[in-house]
C-alpha cells in the first residue's frame, strides 16, 4: 500500500484519480480520522489536508501527524502531493513539511518533482513551465495566496529549507529509471537530501517513479503520483476502481455549484455558466459577518422557482476587485471570511436536499468538506483530467466533485451539474 499527505482537498483528490488510473484501489480521507475508518479493501490511502497556506508549524504538526496515522495501518511508503505549480510563499509550506517528513521517515535522498504534463506543467533544467510560459510569467505570479514570481524550483526549494538542493536533469532522466537510482544513490552518498527532477512527458515520471518506487519518502505532483501507482501495480493501468462494474443509479437530486478561486479559468468557466444558471455571489466588502453573508445567500436560494437550473454561488474576483477587498479587509481576514460563509452555504444546502455539489478552488473545496463533516469518499470516473467525482458512504450519499481553480475546460461547471450517473455505493 501507499500512503499519501496532499496539501489541499483539490490536490488529493488529483493524486487519488492518478493513483485509480495506475489501477490502484484508492480511497481519499478528508482530514487524518481520530479511529479506524471503515473502508472496502484499497491499494492506496490518499489523505487531505488544508495546509498548503497555514502557518508552517501547524502544517508541519498536522502533516507528521497523518504519516504517523498511515504508517501505523501498514503503509510502507510516503508520499507528499503539493501542488503541480509549487504553490509556496516566501516561508514554505513546501520545504518545512518536507524537512520533517524525510526526518521522521528516515529518508536519505527525496525526490521532488512537480511535473503534471497532463495538467501542462512541465519541468526542464530546472525550470517550471506552465504551458508554455515559464511559472513566473504565468497567471500563478498573481495568485492571492501563493504568488509564484520564481521558476527555477531548486532556488525555490532552497529558500525554504537549509538541507542541500540538487537538480537532476531530463538527460538522466531519459538514460532511464536504472540511470536516475544511480544518480539519486550519487546524490545521497554526497549527503544531498532534496534531488529536484526534471519531466516533462508521462513516461519521465514512470521512469522516475520506478527508479523510487522503494523509497520510503517521495514528493511531487499528481503526476509523479501516477508514476509511483504505475511502478507499485505493475505496468497494470485502469484496471482497478471501487466502481468499476458496480451498478449505477440515476441521481436526479438537487445540485448546486459553489465557487471561490480567482483563477483565470474559474473565472471564465463562471462567465459560461451564468449564461444559463441564476447565480449569487458573496461580497465580503458589503458585509464582513460571515453568518450574515450566508444567510443573505441561502435567501436568495430559497427565493428560486423549483424548476430553475442548478444554481451557482460564488465568491471569485477578477484581478482589480480582489486587490481592492484585499487592501481593505487584509488578505486573510478577506479570505476566512469568505471561506467560513462558504462553509455555512454548503450546509444549508445540503439540509435543503442538496445532493450534487462542485466545488471550485482547493480552499474552497476544504471548507466545503470541513463544514459538512465528511471524513472520506470513494473515487469515481473523472468530469476532467484531475478531477473526479467522490462518493461518500452511508445511505444517503453525496456526490462531490472538488475542482482546483485552473482545471478544466470552460464548459466544465456547466457540464459537471448536468451529470446525473451516481455509482450505487449500498451494492
């Protein structure tokens, strides 16, 4: 078995369906559970934390404390998802969690590699490409929370941890996986401790993941994930998945869509939808009362004629008005916020016969899941690379689909609130 810590609900849900495609049983857990979960027979344990922009020591306390949870039920191995951008500030996360994961597990050599070609994230000579745009100049250099205005990945990590940092290049890569184990073994005789890995095709990071597939310790993407599930399996991709051949059933519950990432492309996956669907948006600026401001949301909810569409409700901003609510409110105080009164819209929701929720943005998506106390779900098809449907147990299940902010085609909201098909999780 693997076991996997992700830094946000967005991202463990893209490492969990990379893990499915290997054709690994996989099952996500939001949050590390306080006792045994009951789970059906899985080859993966993808575990979601809210960390990626936490204070540091809370997110090195939380992350020690779900390898600890995973080691103890028989994991062998470790792997630590963040995000295929290296979303980081100045102060980590990315380098304090890895500093004490690679500590507690005795870890002599740890592979960084961010690489998600099938999200266009690709690195070469150490440099991080999004598309075809070097990370600096991409839309990530504005991000709120985690502006990115450096692309060369081991000057990154080496702002953020004082162990030694060296690049393994993509000409070692394609000699194999037996050249990249010799290289890492190299590295690690030479007391390096970070060896940062240039991919930038699927088959690099099969190389890659073969050639650590041993290894107690590993970090990356989605991307390097689906290496590590292809090498643990076997070679045997799309073979396994909790639904596979499990009888359907047609939902035709309520569904909704809730929204709070400023990216680029949730923002124009919003603009198509409002075509269609009646919409609200939250405005921390007009009331700074989170309570208040759901209350104000679910109003307007309830105010709908029956036979509407799906409704979307949104906090998302371009560019010029979150710098504005940003400079008033203060960043963090702006977000939780908004992130707390996203939280209350969903439970309202979900009392309201709400059965079918996307989620936009990996904060979002935590509070989401937080809010409504669910500790875990079984992984379904995709509605986008990256991004599938999950399905918690019990009688009344929930269909949940956690976007990251820049995934997906724009049609994808629109497209992911029709879906009608819910596996029969009680068969």
């Amino acid at each position: 078995m693997i076991g996997a810590i992700a830094d946000d609900f967005t991202g463990a849900t893209d490492a969990a369906v990379a893990f499915r495609h290997a054709g690994l049983r996989t099952a996500i857990l939001f949050g590390t559970p306080a006792e045994q979960p009951d789970l059906p027979p899985h080859d993966a344990i993808v575990i979601a934390l809210k960390t990626r922009t936490v204070d540091p020591n809370l997110a090195v306390q939380q992350s020690l404390t779900a390898a600890q949870w995973l080691r103890a039920r028989g994991a062998p191995r470790i792997y630590f998802k963040y995000c295929s951008t290296f979303d980081s500030s100045a102060a980590g996360n990315i380098g304090p969690v890895c500093d004490a994961l690679a500590q507690q597990l005795g870890s002599p050599v740890t592979v960084v590699a961010p690489s998600a070609p099938n999200h266009h994230r690709t690195q070469y000579l150490g440099h991080l490409f999004v598309g075809g745009e070097l990370l600096s100049s991409s839309p990530m250099r504005n991000h709120p929370l985690t502006p990115m205005t450096e692309s060369h990945i081991p000057t990154v990590l080496r702002s953020q941890t004082e162990r030694p940092v060296e690049l393994v290049t993509h000409a070692i890569v394609r000699e194999g996986r037996a050249a990249v184990r010799r290289e890492l073994d190299r590295l690690a005789q030479l007391g390096v401790r970070y060896a940062v890995i240039d991919a930038v095709t699927a088959e690099d990071l099969d190389e890659i993941g073969a050639a650590c597939a041993e290894d107690v310790f590993a970090t990356g993407s989605a991307g390097l994930a689906g290496g590590l599930g292809h090498a643990i399996a076997g070679g045997a991709r799309e073979t396994r998945g909790h639904d596979d051949g499990a009888p359907g059933t047609v939902g035709e519950g309520l569904a909704a869509v809730l929204a709070g990432s400023c990216s680029a492309r949730t923002l124009e996956q919003i603009a198509l939808m409002q075509v269609e669907h009646p919409s609200y948006r939250l405005d921390a600026l007009s009331c700074t009362d989170p309570a208040a401001l759901a209350q104000g949301a679910v109003a307007w909810y309830d105010s709908l004629p029956a036979k509407w569409p799906a409704p979307l409700i949104y906090s998302s901003l371009g560019s010029e008005e979150l710098q504005r609510t940003q400079q008033r409110l203060g960043t963090d105080v702006a977000a939780a916020i908004l992130e707390e009164a996203m939280g209350r819209v969903a439970v309202a929701l979900v009392e309201r016969g709400v059965r079918r929720l996307v989620v936009a943005g990996g904060e979002t998506s935590g509070s989401v899941v937080t809010a409504l106390r669910i500790p875990g779900g079984l992984i379904g098809n995709e509605e986008a690379p990256g991004v599938p449907w999950i399905y918690t147990p019990g009688p009344d299940p929930l269909a949940l689909l956690l976007k990251s902010g820049n995934f997906g085609d724009p049609y994808l909201l629109t497209r992911a609130i029709r879906a009608r098909h819910v596996p029969d999780l009680q068969k």
